[in-house]
C-alpha cells in the first residue's frame, strides 16, 4: 500500500546550509567578551568563558530549553558580574553570524524547487542557538532556499526545540498539513529523526555535512563542534532512510511513498 508524501519540512543547519567558516563567527564573539570585560579578560580568558556559556547552551538545548543567544549572553554577563552589558552581548553574538561562510548543502535548493514544482508543501523546523530566526532567514535567503519554503518555524520564535512536537505541530499547520502525509528530513537523530517520528512523520537523515551517529552531538552532553567521534553509542533508532547527498533524495522519497502502514 502506498503513502503518497503530500508535505516534506527541512532542518536548517547541516540540511539546507552550513557555515564553511564558523571560526570567524566565533572570533568575533570573543573580541565582544573580551570587550565587554573592559580589560579584565584575555583573549583566551574570553574564549574560555564563551565555551562555557556555549556549553550550558547545549546543555539547556538537551534539556529541551530554549536557550540560545539570550541565554549565553545573560551567562556571560553573570559571570562578569555586570548585567548592563547584556544586551550588547545578545546583539553581538546574533550578529556575529554574518561573519561566517554560509553556503547552500549542495543540491537543497534545486530538491525543494521539485517539491514545489510537483506541488508538495514545504516548510522549514529549526533550531536556532548563537544565531537566531530573523538572521537565518537571510542566510537562507542567500543561499537560494527561503523562496522555496513555505513557512519557517525557528526554535526562538516558537519559544521551544525539537524535538519538542510544538516546532513540527507549527510548521505542518501553517501549511495546512498532516503528520501522516508529510516526511521530516534533518541531519541529528534526537532532534530530528526521534522528534518528528514521534510526531507522526517519515524521516529522512541526511549526512552531507556531519554524521551525528559517530559525532552525538544531538544526545552527546560532551559533544563539541569541532566533528571529533563521541565515545556513546546512540540511544535512537535511525530514521527511515538515510542519505549521504541529495542526489539520494529522490530515491528516498519513492521508497517512503511504498512504505505500509
């Protein structure tokens, strides 16, 4: 029995684009910590305190809280003890993202403008950390995907993260779509692939960026950024498909559409 796929939503980062130079971005940061101490920090003290706002970050993000930008900038300014620089900090930090290399994941836009051409509702269901919402909208815009998306849900407007069923319950709504028609594709196994399972929908992995079954960084709450293998097996099962590029998408997408009930 066939289940035509009606509706497919995408995961932002290391599905539709990747930063190719996050180390600038983060530089940048630190120059804002370090100016921000007046003085008292270094520029390794700096970067020291940003990784560890970043940590509690991810920690909060495994948590199921979103945390973002908001929340490193409100732990920096606790840590200097100095609450008056917090929002220049937040303002730093989100703006900071402009001085990476963002790029398209190579064939995202020409699969969503199939999906649109065929008439399958798109939307897109991201998590937003460092960088939020109305800044990645124009990073998608200039990698050529936002036109192609019906609607975006960001973690930091909807006031939660994946796998939180309220991110992939906003999209699919805005597009006046069902959990049973639609297909969910993303590169991290518990944000993603458990999360919109559990919604309902098909899953798709996709690993042209990183491979979060050797990384763990969506489970991993020792996992960095830098790529390096986490030691943890993963507690999630694989989605139903995975695919290394989307030259696979469209293959993925006929097997999904045979599958039974």
């Amino acid at each position: 029995m066939t289940r035509p796929v009606r509706t497919v939503t995408f995961d932002c980062w290391g599905t539709l684009i990747a930063d190719r130079d996050y180390a600038s971005a983060m530089a940048v940061r630190v120059r804002a910590v370090a100016d921000a101490s007046r003085g008292e920090l270094s520029p390794e003290a700096a970067r020291e305190l940003l990784d560890k706002a970043w940590r509690e970050h991810h920690l909060q993000w495994l948590g199921g809280t979103q945390f973002g930008s908001p929340g490193i900038a409100r732990y920096v300014a606790d840590e200097l003890g100095d609450q008056a620089i917090y929002g220049l900090l937040q303002e730093a930090f989100e703006d900071a993202g402009r001085h990476g290399t963002i790029e398209e994941v190579p064939g995202a836009a020409a699969a969503l403008a199939d999906l649109r051409d065929r008439g399958i509702r798109t939307a897109l269901v991201c998590d937003a950390g460092m960088t939020p919402g109305r800044i990645v909208r124009d990073f998608l815009d200039g990698a050529g995907v936002l036109q192609h998306l019906e609607f975006c849900a960001f973690s930091d407007e909807i006031g939660v993260p994946k796998p939180s069923p309220r991110m992939f319950e906003a999209a699919l709504a805005a597009i006046d779509s069902r959990p049973g028609d639609a297909v969910h594709v993303g590169d991290l196994l518990r944000t993603d692939v458990d999360g919109a399972r559990a919604f309902g929908m098909r899953t798709i992995r996709i690993t042209a960026v990183s491979d979060d079954v050797r990384q763990g960084f969506s489970w991993d709450a020792s996992a960095v950024l830098d790529g390096s293998e986490t030691a943890s097996e993963s507690p999630f099962a694989d989605a139903d498909e995975v695919i290394s590029s989307y030259d696979e998408f469209p293959g993925a997408l006929r097997r999904l559409e045979g599958m039974d009930n």
